[in-house]
C-alpha cells in the first residue's frame, strides 16, 4: 500500500479545492483512505476549516507560511 500527500490549493481555476478532495475521496480505490489532503488557503476562517474537514481533507495550513 502507498501512502500519498495532497496539498490542496482552495482556489483553483477549474475545480475548487473542496470539490476535488471529495472526488479523490468519493474514488474506488481502497487506498484513497490513506491519502493525506491538506488545503492550502490564505483564508483562516473557523467556517473554512470547517468546509475543509467535511469535504474529507485531513487539516489545513494557512498562506503564506515558511
């Protein structure tokens, strides 16, 4: 089994954040479970971390950051 990374931006051109980790989350895969999202959003509103985590994202990290 592999273990995956996925940092997340929120605001992409075509497919938001939020919407594509459902989808990698909603994939037939057995795997999928074990791949780690985590957003990447200059927004750190309570009410974003929220949205993050019911979209299946394992946490969140605010930009910019070092």
């Amino acid at each position: 089994m592999r273990n995956l990374l996925v940092l997340m931006d929120l605001m992409m051109p075509v497919l938001d954040g939020l919407e594509a980790a459902r989808m990698i989350r909603r994939l037939p895969d057995k795997g999928r479970g074990q791949t780690v999202i985590i957003a990447l959003t200059a927004n750190a509103l309570a009410e974003t971390k929220k949205e993050v985590l019911e979209a299946g994202m394992n946490g969140m990290l605010n930009k910019p950051f070092d």
